[in-house]
C-alpha cells in the first residue's frame, strides 16, 4: 500500500494492512479452493478476490488541520470496504461491495448551483486538482452503533466553497447523490425518497475538518465507499456524508434531507455523534469497532461527543439544545 511515494510511512499509517498481504492472502485462497476444499471455497475465494480489487494510487501529504490524524489503529481494508451502507446497493452490509461494481465513476460531473457568484459545472478530474491531496484518518460512527477509523485522500470542502463565492443568502449547503437505476440495483427499493440528499450549514460546511473525498487508503476511492466524490464529516453519523455527489446547492433554507423525510423523529437535520441522545430505539453511548477481536462479542467502547472531534467543532453549536436539535 503507497498512501505517500518517496516519502517515508509514518508509524501510524504503517498500521494498516499492506497491499501484499492482501495479495497473498488471495493467492492462498486460490490455490486452497483448488485443492481438496472443492469447488464451494473457489467460488467463496474468488467473490473474495473481487471484493479486494484494487484501483489507482492517489498520493497525498498528512493534513496539517488540528483533529485532522487520529492516533488511533485504522480498520483494516478489508473490512472498511466490504461493510458498508449505501443503500443504493442493497441494504445489506456485503450488498455495496458486491453490486457497485456497475457503477461508472468516468465520466462524471459535479454541479454547483443556487446561491453563488460563480457557479460551475465540475469534471471529476477538475476536482481532483482544485487543491492538494490530505491524508486524513478519521473515526468514523455510524448511527447503528459500530464505528470504524479510516484514512481517507481529499480535502476541505471549504476549498469549493469559496471557489463558487456563496452570496449572503447561502445559509445551508445541499448534496444530491447519483440515482440511475442501470448501475443501482438498490434503488428499485422505497427504503428512501432518491436521490439520496444530505446537507449541513454553512458555517459546518466551511469547518475545514468538512472533506471532500476522492480515496481512502492510498488509492481512489471504491464504488462501494462512494466513488469518485464523497462528502466525509468526522463529528455526525456516517450517513450525513453522502456519497456518489453529482450536485452541490446553495441555499437559504434548510433542506429536507432523505433521511429527515422518511423518519424525522430517529434521525435529525445536525445528527452530531451525542452519546447522551439516544435513537428510540437504541443507545448511543457505546459503539462496536469494526474488526476488532472478539468481533459481535468483542467490548464496546465509550462513545465520544462529536465522535471526539468536540475541541475542533463545538463552537459551531454554542448555546443550541442539542437534544432538541439532534
């Protein structure tokens, strides 16, 4: 794995799985399945060797933004891109990383519109060179109650945002994701209103640990995790960071976002990491790590308020009852 050519790894990102472990690994199963286990482990191996495929490198320097490098162990590849919600997919965890494989990430445009001076229509590509690459390895808390931590390749959503210039009127910032029914088998569901819409405030928005995402372990990102743009917000549940972003919109209004439309009272407009606000229907104050020993059974952690990002973004929400605003 190259998370940084001709630069040396810092210990940290030496903690993440190399890229020929995994290719040994799938080498092994291979030959296994080929011999006395029989014809079911091939099949099982050779799903497996799909899942693993790789995409391009994509180098990038360490951020510098305070919060921006926890010091905790990253989730290995593996798993980060095997267990996954994207319900566009499917709804089950294996489900993205078995059927984003339709997703067609070139061409692919990104629109900004509403309030701005200057709006623009993106190529990918163009995106990828608005601003130099950060490494950046965040906690990720899904809303579920598991978390993950994952060094992600982007960089600030503040950056477009203040290439498009925001008129006084832009108070909140609205993400529309891809819906093509050709390349996603999920969206034949009614689990949610598509396109998938997400959005914050501004003022979140423009809070530089707000990232703009094009990989995650040292390559592009893949299908499953949101190819080839996608929007990561450390300090709110992982479904505030919608994937696959083909419009970005400038508003004045809050917008009503997929999940705020479909069940308003379970998942709220902000949906800042809050282990003192419960779902309805479960706690939030411990979370399960992905991957680590002991799997279902292993101990939960304490959850973290704003998923510990709290000395970085807790000014954004002075004075607010964040349990009325949740």
């Amino acid at each position: 794995m190259h998370l940084m050519r001709h630069r040396a790894l810092p210990a940290i990102v030496a903690e993440i799985t190399p890229r020929e472990v995994y290719e040994g690994r799938r080498e092994w199963m291979r030959r296994l399945a080929a011999g006395a286990l029989g014809a079911g482990l091939a099949a099982w191996a050779a799903r497996d060797a799909r899942a693993q495929a790789r995409v391009a490198a994509l180098s990038a320097v360490r951020s510098a933004v305070a919060g921006a490098v926890t010091v905790e162990k990253p989730t290995s590849r593996n798993d980060a891109t095997t267990y996954n919600n994207f319900y566009e997919f499917g709804t089950d965890k294996s489900d993205p990383s078995r059927h984003a494989h339709t997703l067609k990430t070139r061409p692919w445009t990104v629109a900004v519109e509403g309030e701005v001076k200057k709006p623009r229509l993106f190529d990918i590509d163009a995106l990828l060179k608005l601003a130099p690459m950060e490494e950046r390895i965040y906690r990720l808390r899904c809303v579920e109650g598991w978390s993950m931590v994952i060094p992600w390749i982007g960089w600030s959503l503040a950056e477009l945002i203040r290439s498009v210039e925001p008129t006084a009127n832009a108070k909140f910032v609205e993400f529309v994701t891809l819906a093509d029914p050709a390349q996603m088998p999920g969206l034949r569901s009614s689990v949610l209103d598509w396109p998938y819409t997400e959005a914050l405030r501004i003022d979140e928005a423009m809070h530089p640990l707000a990232l703009l995402a094009f990989g995650m372990y040292g390559e592009l990102l893949p299908p499953q995790n949101g190819a080839p743009v996608r929007l990561v917000v450390p300090w709110k549940y992982g479904f505030k960071s919608a994937k696959a972003i083909v419009k970005i919109r400038f508003v004045d209004r809050q917008p009503q976002t997929a999940w705020v439309k479909a069940a308003a009272q379970e998942y709220g407009f902000y949906s800042n990491v809050n282990p003192g606000v419960d779902h309805p229907r479960w706690s939030q104050a411990t979370e399960r790590r992905i991957g680590e020993e002991g799997g279902i059974f292993a101990k939960k952690r304490t959850t973290l308020m704003f998923n510990g990002y709290e000395a970085q973004v807790g000014q954004l929400y002075a004075g607010m009852d964040l349990a009325k605003h949740f």
